[in-house]
C-alpha cells in the first residue's frame, strides 16, 4: 500500500524545502522510525538537492520498546550522554513515525517510562530538538494506521495524502487573524458538555502551526497563565499514552492545578502520569484545531489535535515559544471536539462568542472555516 510516488516526492519536498527551510551547509538529522527506505532515500536526496548534509537515526519500535523496558536512571543518562551532542549540533530534524500497534507499549512499566522521559526525552527531544532545531514531525501511513482511522487502505492513502499536501501557505494568512486575536485577549471561557472553565491569556504570544512544525497541521497555540486556570473539563476524543488508551478523561481544576482526574477504569494510570512531576499537573498549551480535511478522530495525536472545530487544553510542559514557566517532561494533548455530532460548545475571548459548535462566528475569524480553506 501507499506506494503513490509522485504523492511521496511531494511530500518528501514540501518537509524539506518549506516545513524544515533547509538551506545549504545546514544539518539535517532523519529520524526515522519503522519507515520505508525508499521514502528515507526520497528525504535524503532532496537535503542533497540544497546542499545540505543529511544524517539519519533509522529505529524500530520493537528495539527502542527492548531497550526502554528494563531502562533505569543511569542508562537514560548514556543516552542523553551520546544523543544530546548530536542534536546539539543539528540545524534541523525530520521525525517520521509508524506503527504497526499503537499499542506496542502496553506492557512497559509506567515507572520506567517516566523515569526515561524524564532523563532521556525531555532534556532531549523536548528541550533541545524543539527549542534550538527547525523540526517538523510526521506521523506515516501504515495499514493499522486505516484501521485505527476506520478507514481502507485505498481510502486513508488518498486521504493522508490530500491532508499532508494541503495548501499551508494559504492557511497561513488565514491563521495571522486568530494570532492577533488571541494575543489581544485576556480571558477565555469555554462550556460544552461536563466542560466550563476559564484561564487567562493576557499578555501571551500566539504561534500559529502552518506545516513548520507538524504535518498534517492546522492549529494555533498559546499557553495560560500558569494558575490562572479555573473549572471542570471533559475530553471527548480518546487518547493513546504509554500505549493505553484514555476515554473520558476528566479534570477539574483549581488556580491551575489538577486537583482531580478520572478516566474510568484507567483513573490509576491517569493519575500516576500526571503525579510524573509537580508540572504535570499544570498546564502548558492552548491550542484550536482548524484544518478543514480532518473531522474525526484517528486515535493519533498528530491528526486528532488539529481537528477542525477542536481545541485541545495540556497538562504538562509549555513550548519556548509561548510559555508561561511550566515545566514538565509530560506534554499530553488532550482533545475536545465542539462540532455538534461531538454535544457542540461555545468559547468565549474576553466575553465575545468567537467560536460556537466548531465554526468561527466573528467576522475577523470566518476565513478559517473550512469552507473557506479547502
């Protein structure tokens, strides 16, 4: 499957040339998970085409899961130890990822993994790749990935296909409104169903994700005040972390703080994530989800944030970008859909209605329909 050349070559340009910007003598490190070498090989030459020097990190997620199941504080720090100069020295990263179980990580230890995340993945990944590189991550098409997508294989390739190529530069200009908007307003409302809490954005950049970042993307993210937050929430988009599957998941919060937590029968695992470190229980993004290809939910976070008519609210780290000081080596983006099959919603920005069961209704913000974007 998914074997559309012309569609790959595309896409393999687009990461390179206008999500990355690669230009000539930068580095460029490949991270490469469970992908096809063919499309590896297409990445490599377009780097090679702008003169640049490619490097590559080709990983399986069966090896990472035998190497991270028995990992302590020590070997995490080895890690850390030979990866970190690496992408210190790099101008940008390419991560592609693919799975043929999204559940692979099931079985591994939840202490464990933290203990990794914390010594490995933050101070690598979340700090130094995505605060001093150009990076742009991709989630690949497999055949589990239709599945989880209730999809065929002949219907997510030409989907996946269409969403990852959209015109970005015209969602782009579309999205320079909303980060004026929201970088002009102080308090946020949100209501929908089991959901009404209120933050503070006041005085907060807003970045907008046009295909730098993420492919697919569409979104445009700030963070709140970090104890400004106030109410109760509850997700309406299932989520996958550490290989388990979060339905439900259910907040209320007090000056920021998540002073209570339910997910049914994975409340226990729920809570033990977010007692991670004393920022998990925070949060560190707001974002809205406008892509006009993406409706429902695909059980993928890279596709599932940027829903059109979503918005997603994160426990965990704040980017550079758009801090308000959280830390935490958990960042989970966790998503609420407000179209009407979802029970629809309003949000509010300083008092106005600014967006109601997932379509914008200010005139400043109507571009970014999805009428308006396809």
């Amino acid at each position: 499957m998914f074997t559309d050349c012309e569609s790959k070559q595309k896409l393999a340009y687009m990461l390179v040339n206008y999500s990355c910007g690669v230009k000539s003598g930068e580095k460029v490190l490949i991270e490469a998970t469970d992908i096809s070498t063919d499309f590896i090989e297409m990445l490599i030459e377009e780097i090679w085409k702008v003169g640049a020097y490619p490097f590559v990190w080709n990983r399986s997620i069966i090896l990472q899961k035998a190497l991270i199941k028995n990992a302590n504080k020590e070997y995490a720090e080895l890690n850390k130890k030979y990866d970190l100069p690496i992408m210190q020295d790099m101008d940008a990263v390419i991560i592609l990822k693919a799975c043929n179980n999204k559940f692979e990580f099931k079985d591994v230890d939840a202490s464990v993994k933290k203990i990794y995340d914390l010594h490995y993945t933050e101070p690598v990944e979340m700090k130094e790749r995505v605060n001093n590189t150009k990076w742009v991550l991709l989630a690949y098409p497999t055949s589990a990935f239709a599945q989880s997508a209730n999809m065929s294989t002949e219907e997510f390739a030409k989907f996946y296909y269409k969403v990852c190529t959209l015109d970005y530069a015209k969602m782009s200009k579309a999205m320079d409104k909303l980060v004026q908007y929201m970088e002009k307003t102080h308090k946020v409302r949100i209501v929908g169903v089991d959901t009404d809490l209120e933050f503070s954005i006041s005085g907060q950049k807003a970045i907008k994700c046009d295909g730098k970042m993420n492919i697919p993307d569409g979104e445009v993210y700030t963070s709140p005040l970090r104890t400004s937050v106030n109410g109760k929430i509850k997700y309406n988009i299932a989520s996958l972390y550490n290989g388990i599957k979060f339905e439900n998941v259910y907040f209320e919060i007090k000056n920021g703080k998540i002073v209570k937590a339910d997910a049914g029968a994975q409340t226990e695992e729920l809570n033990s994530i977010l007692n991670t470190d004393e920022g998990a229980r925070y949060f560190g993004e707001f974002a809205l989800g406008v892509n006009p290809y993406i409706t429902v939910p695909m059980l993928d976070i890279l596709f599932d944030e940027k829903i059109c008519g979503s918005f997603h609210l994160t426990p965990g780290s704040c980017y550079d970008d758009a801090s308000n000081g959280n830390n935490s080596a958990i960042h989970w983006d966790l998503v609420m859909s407000q179209n009407e099959n979802y029970g629809g919603g309003k949000i509010f920005f300083d008092d106005v209605l600014i967006r109601e069961n997932g379509k914008f209704v200010v005139d400043e913000l109507l571009d970014l329909n999805p009428e308006n974007l396809i």
